[in-house]
C-alpha cells in the first residue's frame, strides 16, 4: 500500500461546467470543446494558461498542497474533467487529505463541482484511482434481468444486482491476452457470476472496504469457517450475498450553485465476482444459494457494488 502512494498516481476532478473559472466566456460556456482543446494543447507544449492556472490555484486551496507540485496532464469532456497528478505525494499527505474530506473542500473551491471519479466511500488509502475502469461501470438501479452464463454444457444462472452500482475494477488484460472470462458479455467464455462480501473482515480487524482492495490486488483467501467445504466463499443470489455485505455512514457535501449541503446517508458494499465454470470448481456441497470455490485462482473480482440504504 505504501509503494502504491509514493507514485504520481492521477486524480481527476470533474465540474458541471467551467463556470467560475478565469478565462472563461459565455462563448465557452455555450460550446467548452475549443476551450478544453486550447488547454489540452498548452499541457502538451509545456506553457502555462490561465484557466489551468487557476484551476490549479484552487487544487492547492483545497488539497493544501503547494500550486507547483499539482500537475494537470490532461483536460477532457464528460461534464468538463481534468486529470492531475500531486508531485512526490506521500502515504502520510494523502492520508490527510482523505480525512480532511476532500469532496466537501473540492466543492468549497470549484462552483461547479461534481464529483471525484471514484464514490467517496473509495477514496481511502487502500485504493487508487488507478484500480478502476470507467468501462466496468453499471447502474443496475432499475434492472433485475436474468441470464444463463458459461460454456453450452454447464451454464449458471446470472442474476442483476437490482438496485446496485457497479464501479469497474481495472481487470482487462491483467490474466493475459484472453479477456472473454469477462468480456463481451455473454461470451461462450464467460465465467459465471457471482458476489462476495467482507463484512465478516472486522472479525480480524481488517476493514471491510480495505479488504476489497487487497483481494483485487492480491486475490482471495479461503474462508476461515467452512460449513459449505474450505475454500473461498461466494453467492449467485444478490440477496444471499448482501447478508455478508458491509455498511458504512458517510457524511456526503452536495453543492447546489455554491450552497454546499451535508447529508448523512448510509451504503452497503459487496464485490461482483466471476467463477471459473467447471465441475470440480465448487465443493460438493456448495448448492444453489452459497458456492465454495475450491481454488482461490477460479474467482476473480471485477467490480465494486454499492447501494444506498435507509
């Protein structure tokens, strides 16, 4: 975890639009393609630009950091983002930064503030931007569809998290050159689907929300208690699986022209996993609502689910 922090990893601060910002016109509030090619252009020829510079003044104001050590190496549309980096950031800097609740500072800042491109409850030190993929993310808010998964003689029902969100952990070409365990889906070769909880990781003091982030970077481990036979536990039934899912409170800054509004609410979280199709994959007596899966390299973790509860 420490290694992973003493990296320029990158951040990206994304805004309804650039009202606010110095430099910027009512021309390019109609039309914020010339404006972010402009600042793009003068990233990539090294000199400086009034917008960047004022975006990055505000960046320091907010992460109490120096303007110099804020780097911002790529502008871009999806409301209007920009991608930057903090110089020789340390374990210890971003640590504080994270207590000192950056959305509600980022929203002190910027008039126009959005969003950090991860939810709030992954912003901690165990994670990095670095681990997700926009390409992976999927809201299942409003469906509850049912699909039959993995090879023609052994397909596995798949049930939509129905009310969940999905934030993509970055998986693609991570276990070599063949991505249709995952990818496109419906594939032949597609992995059945499952969940996995870490609410019972406060058991041996780990926090749950860590503990996703070391089984995406390090893998499973087998269950500690194996009534369904030892190995690494899972469900392909959302509801089964949200038992083991953990909550969390978390005091959310919504910024509504300026009018920053603080609003305790409530989330709970599980891993989507994928499991290697094969009839010697799960123990004897995994059954249709919890599975054991014999091998911890036949489960893999390939998003994050998240949903907000009473």
């Amino acid at each position: 975890i420490h290694e992973a922090f003493e990296k320029n990893k990158p951040f990206t601060l994304r805004l309804k639009n650039m009202q606010g910002l110095y430099g910027v016109t009512d021309d390019d509030m109609k039309d914020d393609t010339k404006k972010l090619i402009e600042m793009q252009t003068a990233i990539d020829n090294g000199v400086a630009h009034p917008t960047l510079t004022h975006v990055k003044n505000k960046l320091s104001a907010a992460l109490g950091v120096k303007k110099e050590r804020i780097i911002i190496s790529e502008v871009f549309s999806g409301s209007d983002c920009f991608k930057y980096t903090v110089d020789s950031l340390t374990f210890q800097e971003k640590q504080r930064m994270i207590q000192g609740d950056p959305t509600r500072r980022l929203a002190q800042q910027f008039q126009q503030f959005k969003e950090l491109k991860i939810h709030p409850l992954l912003f901690r030190p165990a994670f990095d931007v670095a681990n997700f993929d926009k390409k992976g993310d999927k809201s299942f808010v409003s469906l509850s569809s049912k699909y039959q998964i993995g090879p023609a003689n052994m397909k596995k029902e798949y049930t939509q998290p129905t009310g969940w969100t999905r934030y993509g952990l970055k998986v693609l070409n991570k276990y070599g050159n063949d991505d249709t365990w995952l990818h496109p889906f419906n594939d032949a070769g597609n992995w059945w689907r499952a969940f996995h909880g870490t609410k019972r990781a406060q058991v041996y003091n780990v926090d749950p929300a860590d503990a996703m982030a070391n089984i995406h970077n390090n893998g499973f481990l087998p269950a500690q208690r194996a009534a369904y036979g030892p190995g690494v536990y899972c469900s392909p039934k959302p509801p089964t699986a949200e038992g083991y899912a953990a909550e969390v409170t978390m005091d959310i800054q919504d910024n509504n022209n300026g009018n920053i509004q603080t609003q305790r609410k409530k989330f709970k979280f599980m891993l989507q996993v994928a499991v290697k199709p094969g009839a010697n994959t799960l123990t004897p007596r995994s059954d249709d609502n919890v599975w054991s899966v014999q091998n911890k390299d036949d489960i893999r973790a390939y998003g994050i689910l998240i949903k907000e509860v009473p």
